[in-house]
C-alpha cells in the first residue's frame, strides 16, 4: 500500500506556515471571531478551533463559550467548545512531530519539558483544565517527545471539556444573576 510521506523539513514548513496563516487571520478578523457565537455551537466549535490553532497568539474564543453558554445548553456549549479547541491543538502537536526547534527558544520551554517528563499525560490533562499560555508548548513538546497522538488527544479533550463546561456554565450563571 502507498503511503505517502512527509519529510520533517516539509511537515515543519507547512505547519509554521498555517499556523502564521491562522494567527494573522484571528488578529484581522479578531471582531468577526467573536461575532461567531452569533452561529451558536457551530460558532463556538470555529471560534475555538481556530483560537487553538494559533500558536501564541491569543484568540477571543474563551469569551465566545461563555457567551453561547449564556443563552445555549452550557453542556453542549462546552462539548463543541472542547472539541474545537482539541482539534486546534493539533497545529500544536504537529509542530512538534515536525522537529519543533523553532520553539526550544521560547523562555518556558525548560519548565513546560520538565512537567512532561515528571507527569506525563496528568501535565497535559492539567494544562488544558486551566487557561493558560504554555498550553502550546505542551502541545509541541508532546509532539516531539512521541506522545501517542490519540492519549494525546484524550487528554487534551478531557482537560478541556472540563475548562469549557464550567465557562460555559459560567456564562449560564452571569446570565441568571442578570435576569
């Protein structure tokens, strides 16, 4: 069977470049992000995505669960959030499979492959629970360090499903008190 190949070299082009791709477009387009919660979960799903898929640069989709989630199901709200986000960590992750050399000269890098080496996968769970920027990191040292890409993932999904819920129950709460 033919499997075609991607050389690192390739692999790290690609990603650096759609990952510039995206964080220039959310910077341009940073209103009509936020806009998207206007679509619902489907909104909210893209908003993430995208928010996770830039690498470094901040995105507004943390604001768009809570919205949704104020006047939508927050358990819904937080399933699409969470899957959104899991399937933008992948840039993340993939940087990483690529080599990641790019981001050994990040001031956090050291901490961030010190807490992977200890705790593994729990490190992973942790950092997605909580918002925060070293999450990308985690996602390229994963990636380079050889992490299964489906524990990967289940770690990541579960983290986040945790730190969307409760967003979007947030959203949902702010909405009563007003009420």
């Amino acid at each position: 069977m033919f499997k075609p190949r991607l050389s690192k070299k390739r692999l790290r082009v690609f990603i650096l470049i759609f990952s510039l791709v995206l964080g220039i477009s959310a910077f341009i387009f940073g209103k009509q992000i936020e806009n998207l919660q206007d679509l619902g979960y489907l909104g909210v799903f893209i908003a993430n995505l995208v928010g996770s898929a830039t690498i470094f640069l901040p995105v507004p989709a943390l604001a768009t669960t809570v919205a949704v989630g104020a006047f939508l199901n927050p358990i819904l709200t937080g399933v699409f959030s969470a899957v959104g986000s899991t399937m933008g960590e992948l840039t993340g992750y993939y940087a990483g499979v690529g080599g990641g050399e790019f981001i050994k000269k990040d001031k956090n890098f050291e901490k961030v492959k010190k807490w992977m080496k200890t705790g593994g996968l729990w490190v992973v769970f942790a950092l997605a629970v909580l918002p925060n920027p070293l999450f990308d990191l985690t996602g390229v040292i994963s990636g380079a360090s050889g992490i299964s890409i489906w524990r990967y993932l289940v770690a990541v999904f579960s983290g986040k499903l945790i730190k969307f819920t409760t967003l979007s129950y947030a959203g949902f709460g702010i909405l009563k008190i007003f009420q």
